[in-house]
C-alpha cells in the first residue's frame, strides 16, 4: 500500500492534468465545484450549498453531496493518462447542512493494483464537522484521455 501523500510530495514525473477531464464536466462546473487541490490519488473539492441545492427539509440533498464526493473521487483516481471510472461507491450521511454553507470533499487514495482502486472521501462543512464519509471503488479502463470514454 502506498502512501499518496508522500507520492505527490516526492514524484519526479510529470503527470498529464485532470483540468481537460474537468473542462468537460458540466454537471460539477452547474452546481458550482470549485477544484482546491488535485494531485495524484489525492483531490480537493468544494461547493457553495445554493437554496435550489436543498430538499423539502431545507438541508442539502443528499444526491448533492454524494455528487460532490464523486467528482472529487474522480480527479483523485484519474491520475495517469488511462481513463478510471466509477466501478461502484457508498455514502454516509453524518450531518445535514443548509444553503449558505460551503461543503469540502477531500479523496485519498488507499490502494490501487491493476486496473482497480479503492479511494476514501471525507466531506465536511465549514466549520470542519463531517458531513459524510464516502468510499469509492474505481476501474481504469482501455481508454486513454486522449481518447476519452463516449
């Protein structure tokens, strides 16, 4: 098992740029994500929670951070120039928030062997309380970025 902290911190290479698979994604550019921090098995996500962002309890809607989670999971396991995608995640929801709060996803990547990987999300508010704990599971595919999958 490797360490991405310490990966990011001492790697030689130059690793092509999640920002062209980010310059595509409509979805998280619409709800207004933000890229802090995208480093290899490493990425940092957050968003501004929007009224419209909000169920009929007035807290976000779950899909809305779980999207969160996801994109952040996504740069963090797109970190060569094979494209990875989603074989599978889980989410739990910890603590509800409201329009007004800005949300942070931080994804860890924990192994990676073959063409699978497992990555840890943490979302938190902005006071640093969790908000849910998301665990991804990913497939590099065939495809290379230059060649992007559809």
């Amino acid at each position: 098992m490797t360490d991405p902290a310490t990966d990011a911190a001492t790697a030689d290479r130059e690793l092509p740029s999640t920002r062209p698979m980010m310059d595509r994604d409509r979805a998280s550019a619409a709800l207004g994500m933000v890229v802090e921090r995208d480093e290899p098995g490493i990425a940092v996500v957050s968003m501004r929670v929007r009224d419209e962002m909000t169920n009929g309890f007035h807290i976000t809607h779950g899909g809305l951070v779980f999207a969160l989670a996801d994109t952040a999971f996504a740069i963090a396991c797109n970190e060569d120039d094979n494209v990875t995608v989603a074989a599978g995640a889980d989410i739990t929801f910890l603590k509800s928030t409201v329009a007004g709060q800005t949300l942070t996803a931080t994804a860890v990547r924990r192994t990676r062997s073959g063409r699978t990987g497992l990555y840890d999300v943490t979302v938190v508010d902005d006071g640093g309380d969790v908000v849910a704990e998301f665990r991804g599971r990913s497939l590099t595919t065939n495809r290379t970025t230059s060649r992007p999958v559809g």
